[in-house]
C-alpha cells in the first residue's frame, strides 16, 4: 500500500484530498499545527489507514518522520486569510519555509513526487493588467508595490520551490508540480467552511449589500483534490502547472445564480466603483481589490484537462451546491 503526506489535513482542500486518497485505497499520514483538529479530522474522516501528526510550517519539528517512508506528498497546508494582514511576512514566510522544508524532506527521502498547492495568485497578478486570458506561462510580478500578500505568498513559496528542485541531480533528481486553483468552493466536510466560501456566505447572510464589478474564477474543491490526486502519478505532469478554474463570473452573475437557485438574500444592487474607492481608504482589506475592479480575467485549462483528465464541475453547480451546504449547516 503506498502511502502519501497531506500537509494541512485539517484544512478545506486538504480534507478532501486525504478522503479520496483514503476511497482509492493509499495510505495517509495528515499533518496538523497543533493536536487540538485531531478529532475533528477523525470525526470527519477517519480511517484505519489515516495518521495524524504534528507540523507547523514555522518548524523543523514533526516533518522529517512524517514525511520519511511516503511515496508522494501533497503539500496543502499555506497561510490563508481574507483580507491583508499588517505586514506580508504574516503570509509568505510561512508559504516560503513550510514549501521549502516540505521539498527538501522529500528529495531527502526520495519521494517519487511532490504536488504543492498553489493557485491562480501566483498567476495573473502585475503589470500585465492588460491581459484579459492568463495560461501556466504566466507568473504575477512579486516586484509590484500593489501585489496582495497572499498573490506574493504563493508567488514567492513556488518560484523557490521551482529553482531548488532545479539544482538537484542525478538520484537527489524530485519531481514536483503545483496546482493552481481559483476561488475554491463546494460543499466542507468539517467545520471549516474554508475562506474562500465566506465569498457566497456573505452574499446570503445580509453582510454583502450590493456586487461590486469584480470577476473570479470559480472551481469545485471536489475537482481540486481530484486533480491533486491525479498529479500524483499521472505521466507528463511532473514539472507542469496546473490551472484550476471551471469558468470566470462577475459576481453580479453569482449572485443572479444564487436567486434563480431559490437564494432570494443575494444581493441585486450593484456597487459603483467610486464607493468602492472610497471605502478603500479606511479599510485596507478593500484596498487590494481597488487595481481588479472592472477587470476581465480567464483561464487556460487545456493542460489540465490534456494531462490529468480533468472534466470539471460547473462553476454554477458548485456555488448552489456550497449555499445548499451552508444552509443545512444553519450558518445563512
């Protein structure tokens, strides 16, 4: 039985992927912070061949047993947040180091391959805001003075992934690939809704009055760990970046699908950009998204789909899908 390293079980994607490792018959050793999502963890996923350890991806401490005897790692776990914390570091020293140890460890414990959890940050951030269509051979500009923490985070913790694994040779030689997601959504198997779901919550619990102009892509976190399972051993992935993001939708048509779902709290009202400059200058997790207003942004997914098989999941099926689940958990 082959057995793989979750880092960040505990969390939104990294459950998922640990559950359908755990349905194809691997063997999986999930890491968490701290002891206290042990149960959690278990409660929701339990299984005779799940572990749980102990790792933060600010220590040494806990990753070198964890990972030594796996056969793959799927590094999940990375600092995440809504909004912009008081000084980067909060974000992409962690992203950094944890990524780091993660890679090192398994070249050292000749991992037959590492897929990291990236994401579209790390993809369509910077000067080039003329682009409208973005493909894996795009990277977002760490250099820009407006870029995101979090956008820099992913940057920053892939591009030093990359260039590590690059120096290696012969039997030291490890195969990594990295899996760029949109906006995730979907239906949790835990407590933690996950961040990015707070975007439909707030659209259904009252806090969101109006849209503003802003377009995401959205991806099912159903696809995501099914795609990050099928990196693993898929042949012509090693190396590779995959993009994640089923379709791009302004958040008006969001939450038009929302109210023809039978949502009627989705908002109607459309935001005007001038408010939202304003409201910017005293709330600095606004500020990040004044440079994305009004702009076009989509994706190429043709690898994704060429190489791991990929045939995803509507945009439109996994955003009811995650109101029907916040729902039956009472939270709108």
């Amino acid at each position: 039985m082959e057995k793989v390293l979750v880092s960040g079980v505990s969390g939104f994607i990294g459950m998922h992927c640990a559950k359908q490792l755990l349905d194809k018959g691997y063997q999986v050793v999930g890491t968490t912070r701290s002891s206290s999502k042990h149960d959690e963890v278990m409660d929701a996923i339990g299984h005779e061949n799940l572990s749980l350890v102990n790792a933060d991806l600010l220590s040494d401490e806990g990753w070198d047993s964890a990972i030594e005897g796996c056969d793959y790692v799927l590094h999940v776990a990375s600092p995440v947040m809504m909004g912009e914390p008081d000084h980067e570091d909060v974000l992409v020293k962690p992203a950094k180091e944890g990524t780091m140890r993660v890679v090192q460890l398994a070249a050292k414990h000749k991992v037959k391959r590492v897929v990291i959890t990236s994401s579209v940050a790390a993809v369509s951030y910077g000067p080039h805001h003329h682009k409208d269509h973005f493909d894996d051979t795009d990277w977002s500009d760490i250099n820009d003075p407006e870029i995101p923490s979090y956008n820099k985070s992913k940057t920053v913790a892939e591009k030093a992934a990359r260039e590590y694994v690059a120096g290696l040779s012969g039997e030291d030689k490890l195969e990594i690939c990295t899996m760029h997601p949109a906006l995730v959504v979907g239906p949790s198997l835990s407590s933690d809704i996950g961040e990015s779901n707070t975007v439909v919550k707030r659209m259904l619990d009252g806090s969101t009055p109006g849209t503003p102009k802003l377009q995401m892509g959205f991806v099912d976190v159903r696809d995501v760990a099914a795609m990050h399972v099928a990196a693993m051993t898929a042949e012509g992935a090693a190396g590779q970046r995959f993009i994640l993001s089923e379709s791009s939708l302004w958040l008006a048509e969001m939450a038009t699908i929302l109210r023809n779902a039978g949502f009627n709290k989705a908002p109607k009202r459309n935001i005007p950009n001038f408010v939202l400059k304003i409201i910017a200058l005293r709330d600095k997790d606004l500020a990040g998204t004044i440079p994305l207003l009004g702009r076009v942004g989509t994706y190429d997914i043709s690898k994704t789909k060429d190489i791991l098989g990929w045939q995803p999941t509507k945009a439109a099926d996994a955003i009811v899908d995650t109101a029907e689940h916040l729902k039956a958990k009472g939270l709108i």
